[in-house]
C-alpha cells in the first residue's frame, strides 16, 4: 500500500473545521434522485435537464442533449413537456426521458459502483459554467463528453495520458499523482469547480477516501466518485448524508 495513505481509516473525509455548513453530503447514485426530488413531476420553467434517447424496451435510455424547461409543468410520465435545446430548437418530450440537472448543489459527493452511472452522473450534473477535473482520467473519455467551462484529466499512467491526448487533442490532461506529485493546477482559476474521482481499479477504499480529503481543499461543489467499496459502505450503513463528530 501507498506510504501516503496507509494511516488512512474508513471515516468518510469531511473539510477541517467544525462549521457544519461546510460539511459534505454523500449519496449512493440510486438515491440522487429522491434525495435532491429531482423525481418530482413538477419542473418549472428554466429547469435545466437532459434529454434522454429511447434505445428501445428494456434498455437504458441514452444521454442525448442539454435543454431547459420552457414553461412550468406537472405532468405525468407519459405527459410531454416542451423544452428548449442550446441551439434553440424546441421540442415536447416525455417526462420520463428527462432528467433533472443538481443545479444549486453544494458540498455534494455523489457516489456510483459502475463506471456508466459515474459517467452519467458527471455528464447530467456539470454545468457548463463549471471547471471540471477528474482524477484518474485515463483515455479521457469523460474528460472529453462533459459539458463545461473547462476539462482537466489528470492520470499518474504515462501511456493513459499519451493516448488521451492523441484522441482529446482539444482537452487538457496532465501526467501526475495525486498522492505523490504537487499537481500544478491553476485552482483559483477554476472556480465554480467538479471534481470526479476514479482511481478505483487499482486501489483500495483507504486510497479513494484519501483521494476525496486531498480534494476536499480545492473547495469543489460537487465531487463524483466511482468506487464500488464506497457506494457499498453508503448502502450498508443506510446513509444518504454523513457528518463526522
């Protein structure tokens, strides 16, 4: 195990301090929804969403474009609501195929086991006037689909990083360790700030929960992780937030 984390405990990382109002709310990805009533039928007018893409029955709809709510609305989930797309196109879409953007989230860290609802998740809720760095970037696919003021993929894999920027000539990846390396990142510059953590494949829950505390001083809003041994330890301890006394 890494010399830098080998006193780390199963605590969920919280900021210095003892203010509660700077304190992080965790929620598994299946609870988002219900925690936020980001499930509410009712979405006024301006509510930023994504449109998703029937691929068929039985499958998962996929992310298909950003929009907003044109007009308030209470509707069923076979009810259509007319959203606006970036371009300026509208169109009605099915309640259900809409889903709801965190858009005043704070001190969030939302966490999913697989890597596809970590993606999504990160896609729905980076804003595009959000700053966005992930952590264990590798190829940079997420790097590259996000919606946002500016992306950073940081991976401590020469050969990842290489790749990435062959195929994300436009996005910006950097060659580090979190754990080990002072990351030359311009943070004061990057405000509001998305930090997504995947650095799972090869580490243990002491390292992800190490890697949150790092980042925690970067003052992100909203950080997402992809650890299956942190959305277990949510499940399992039945919390939807946790504050460390």
């Amino acid at each position: 195990m890494d010399r830098a984390i080998h006193k780390v405990d199963c605590r969920l990382p919280q900021p210095a301090g003892d203010g509660d109002r700077d304190m992080y709310k965790y929620v598994p990805y299946e609870l988002i929804d219900s925690t936020f009533c980001l499930d509410n039928h009712n979405l006024r007018e301006g509510t930023p969403c994504w449109v998703l893409l029937s691929k068929g029955k039985n499958k998962v709809p996929q992310l298909y474009q950003p929009a907003r709510v044109l007009s308030s609305a209470s509707a069923s989930e076979d009810d259509r609501i007319l959203v606006q797309y970036q371009k300026g196109s509208t169109y009605r879409v099915r309640r259900s195929h809409l889903k709801p953007v965190l858009e005043d989230a704070s001190n969030v860290i939302l966490v999913a086991a697989e890597t596809n609802d970590y993606r999504r998740t990160a896609i729905i809720h980076t804003r595009p006037e959000d700053h966005f760095i992930e952590i264990g970037c590798d190829f940079g696919i997420l790097v590259d689909s996000v919606v946002a003021a500016s992306s950073l993929g940081v991976d401590k894999s020469e050969e990842s990083i290489t790749i990435a920027r062959e195929r994300y000539p436009s996005r910006s990846f950097l060659l580090g360790d979190v754990f080990e390396d002072d990351l030359e990142i311009p943070l004061k510059e990057k405000q509001p700030l998305v930090v997504a953590i995947d650095i799972n494949g090869n580490r243990e829950l002491p390292a992800v929960l190490k890697c949150i505390e790092l980042v925690l001083p970067w003052h992100p809003h909203l950080i997402i992780v992809k650890s299956r041994a942190l959305h277990a330890k949510l499940t399992e301890d039945g919390r939807n937030s946790t504050k460390i006394g």
